[in-house]
C-alpha cells in the first residue's frame, strides 16, 4: 500500500509491503463529523492478484 501527502504520486510517504493476509495493525483512516476520512494511497501488486478490502466500523 502506498500513502501520499495529497492528491499526487510525488507526494508519497510510506510504501508498505502487504503479503497474503496482512492486516496493518493501526487503521489508517480518522474521524470526522459523520463519518471517516482515508487519506490518499493506492494498493499495487507485484504479480497477478484479487483485492478483497473489508472493513469494520462501529455504528453509533
């Protein structure tokens, strides 16, 4: 997974490397009034793959 700073590939600031059945141990994504915000960042694969992305939220 790589994050970036804005809306621009140059901006980049971690590259993670996510082999099969990684889960990040910290979410990435903070609050706001009504909901989450996710900063920009972008899944590449080195090979041929399936993404499959599920995620939790609590429902207040």
């Amino acid at each position: 997974m790589q994050k970036f700073k804005d809306r621009d590939h140059t901006t980049l600031y971690e590259d993670l490397r996510m082999s099969p059945g990684h889960t990040p141990p910290v979410p990435f994504c903070r609050s706001v009034p009504g909901g989450f915000v996710y900063p920009w960042h972008q899944y590449r694969a080195d090979s041929d793959c399936v993404w499959l992305a599920v995620e939790y939220h609590a429902v207040h």
